[in-house]
C-alpha cells in the first residue's frame, strides 16, 4: 500500500486561492475508524464558506471537505466494516475532510452504498440530504401545511419531496426557473421570491389556513422575517444560522423555533443518535437508487480543477451538484 496521498490544503486568511495541493502520510485507522479511499467527493455551500471564513479547529494544512464516497481500505479495531465496502459519509469539520484521495472517519457515521447506485450520485447526497431529514424531523408527524424557502437549492429540493412523501400541502420559493420541476414534484404551489407580492400570494391560496411549518434555508433574519406566516404552534425552522431572539412578541401564535446543525452530530450525537442518522441516510439513498428521490443535476470535474469549482459553485449559476472524481485523476 502507498504511504501518502494527495490532498488539498489550506491556509489561513487565503480563502478558495489559498488551497494547494499536497502529499500527506497515510496513516492507519485507530479503533472505531476506517480509512476510506474516495472515489468521488461532493462540494457544499458550507465548503467554501468555511474556507473563507475559517474555523476555531483549522490551522495551516487542514484538509476540508465534508461529503464523500469511497472504497474501505482498512479498518480499526471494533469496526464491522470490510474492506471493499463502499460507503457515503458526511465528515467532521474538525477533521481533516473529503478533498482528498484518502479520508480518516469514525466508522459509527459512515453510510453502505446500495451496490447498483453511482458513487457520483451517492457523493451528491450526505450533507443535503441528512441536512433536509434532520430539518423535517423537527416537526410533529401531522401533515399540514408548509413552506419551503429556497426550494431550488440541494436542500431545498431534497425537503419538498420529503415532506410530500410525508403527507404534508407544500408551498415554495425558487426562482422561475426550478417552478415547475418542483410542482411536478408534488409542490402545490411555488413562488419567485424576487416577486414583492409573494407572500400576499401565500395567503390567498391558503385562504383560512395557516403554515403549519417554515424552513428558511437563507438566513435567520430572513426566517424571523416569515415568522408571522406561520399559525398558531408553528414552528419555524432555520436551516441557515438560527434565532438568537423570539421573532415574535410573547403569548402571540406561540410558535415553536428549531436549528438545523448537521455537523454537530460529530461531537454530540450520542450512539443511538448516530445509529438513527445512519438508518435516515441509508434510506435516502435506497430512495435514490429507487427513483423516488431526485438530486440536483451533476456538474462532474476532476479533483485537480477543485478550487475552480469551488469559485464557480460560490458565484451560484445554474446551481446543482459539483462532483470531483478520482477514479482516473492522477494529482
């Protein structure tokens, strides 16, 4: 087996520019770990704001990247794993992460591939994915009426369709150009969020009724914003930042508020709550093998251009997936 491998580097204050492209010893997994070797690696919002932002955790070298696919090479002690096994898996920011040909991971947060499933596809998944289930998790099971905003993004997408599948009257927001995907969908109405008059459309074609829940995917003060939509034990949840203050005044619509933290599981999720993530994401992706739940389309390149798909996936576009391959990449 090799001793190194590639990676892409960072470097403080450097931003996206600042990335480079370094060989790292490979080390051995400790117990609980798995050493995987990815064959495909999936760019998030969150990757690139974190490389330009920063985190407490990161110093000079750190490796990002949080979603992947890859083929188990090996594996510490206490972990059930093979090798061979392909699995999806979305990474710890404390961790050195995905935008690299090998990854380190705690065996526990790892999710098996079905066999007949594209690993570009699969990659496309974690984050979005474990992100809108946590997000619709939040809210009691009774369906009612919701309102996704920012429906044309990943998560966004993933969440109308699951709370269709759930049972629940969808409303959303995108722009023009996603609406009628997403009534296809299942969506019972969308709306340009550019258009002043949208929310006044909202009313009127719930007429008497009111949202039952809310999920910002923009930010928390977009989502206090929208707060006065929602009825009488609402719950706004925010998928963006949260809310560090009521939105509303007190023994109002006494409204429910709820944060969407995907990352965190990594350091607080306690073995049954690991055990529960891993069931959602495997189902998710037995969803998608089984065509009854659509990603965003790919946009494929190779792993030595991933800085320039990072500058591309920030200056947003057409939107979608951004999906390295390494299966014949030679950094």
């Amino acid at each position: 087996m090799q001793t190194d491998f590639a990676a892409w580097s960072w470097t403080s204050d450097k931003g996206i520019d600042g990335l480079k492209l370094i060989r790292k010893p490979l080390l051995q997994p400790g117990p609980g770990e798995v050493l995987v070797a990815n064959r495909a690696v999936a760019l998030n919002p969150v990757d690139w704001k974190i490389i330009e932002w920063g985190h407490a955790a990161w110093k000079t070298g750190h490796v990002p990247g949080v979603d992947g696919v890859g083929e188990v090479v090996t594996a510490g002690a206490g972990v059930t794993l093979k090798a061979g096994a392909l699995v999806a898996y979305h990474q710890s920011l404390t961790r050195d992460g995905s935008f690299a040909e090998y990854c380190m991971l705690d065996a526990s947060t790892v999710l098996n591939v079905p066999e007949a499933l594209d690993e570009s596809v699969a990659a496309a998944l974690p984050c979005p994915g474990l992100t809108a289930w946590q997000a619709l998790d939040k809210v009691p099971v009774a369906p009612g009426d919701v309102l996704v905003v920012g429906a044309g993004g990943a998560v966004g997408l993933l969440l109308v369709q699951l709370a269709v599948q759930r049972g629940c009257r969808v409303w959303a927001t995108a722009a023009t150009r996603h609406h009628s995907r997403l009534k296809a969908l299942g969506a019972a109405g969308v709306f340009d969020y550019r258009d002043d008059q949208w929310q006044q459309a909202l009313q009127t074609a719930l007429g008497e009724r009111r949202l039952q829940a809310l999920f910002d995917t923009v930010s928390g003060a977009h989502a206090a914003s929208l707060a006065p939509l929602l009825g009488y034990n609402g719950h706004l949840v925010c998928i963006q930042d949260r809310q560090e203050s009521a939105p509303l005044p007190a023994f109002g619509t006494a409204i429910s508020l709820h944060e969407v933290a995907l990352n965190s599981f990594h350091a607080h999720a306690s073995l049954s709550d690991r055990q529960q993530l891993r069931q959602a994401g495997e189902r998710l992706l037995e969803q998608v093998l089984a065509g009854r739940l659509l990603l965003p389309h790919r946009q494929t390149f190779d792993f030595s251009n991933l800085p320039q798909a990072l500058h591309a996936l920030k200056q947003g576009g057409e939107g979608g997936k951004w999906i390295a391959t390494l299966g014949d990449s030679k950094p």
